[in-house]
C-alpha cells in the first residue's frame, strides 16, 4: 500500500560503543545496518522504514544491570515517550521517510547501584 510502514526500536547504543558493552552494542549496531539496508530495499513499495533510537528508558532492563538511571524526571526516558513518537511517525505520509529518530533525556545521569 502506499502508506506502509516499518517501524523498530533500537536504542542510542546503535550509535556509539559504549565501555563493558561490546555485546549488546554489537546487536544494535546489526540491527540498525539491517534497517537501513532494508530501507533501500524496501522504497521501490513505498514501505517507509524507522529505527526509534533510545537512551536511557525507565524499565525493568535495568533490574539486571548495576546501574540504572537517576531519579529525577529529567534523567530518563518514559515509555510513554516512545508509544508518542511511533505515533507520530504513524501518522506521516509516505512521501518522505523519517529514517532515525533518537530520544535522550535532557539529562544523563546515572547511578551505580550497590
């Protein structure tokens, strides 16, 4: 159809490296390289193609982790944020394509956990 659209979330590790991440960094790197390689696959269909890139959400994946991000609103990112912003990109018309979106919080802070 003449508006189709794909749309996946990465996270802001797709576009830079981060320290004792070399792992996960690595999948989001591959992920992202697919997408834009889809994308030029996938414009002869007028199928427009999104990463949504994060940084830090406030979630459970870091239940896990020994960080986490600050308290305070501004040190991270609400689902809510992101539900919006593949809202929006659901309501463009296919005439030109939002290739990457990322989010970050308008500040990073982070807090070691003990």
């Amino acid at each position: 159809t003449d508006n189709s659209k794909i749309i996946a979330i990465g996270s802001e590790a797709s576009i830079n490296g981060a320290k004792k991440g070399t792992l996960y960094c690595a999948t989001k790197f591959a992920i992202r390289g697919f997408l834009q390689s889809l994308r030029t696959e996938c414009n002869q269909s007028k199928t427009a193609v999104t990463i949504v890139n994060p940084g830090l959400v406030k979630t459970e994946f870091f239940d896990v982790l020994h960080f986490e991000p600050g308290d305070a609103e501004e040190n991270y990112i609400k689902t809510e944020q992101i539900a919006k912003t593949v809202a929006f990109i659901l309501e463009m018309e296919n005439n030109c394509v939002l290739e990457e979106i990322t989010l970050q919080p308008m500040k990073k802070v982070i807090k070691r956990k003990k």
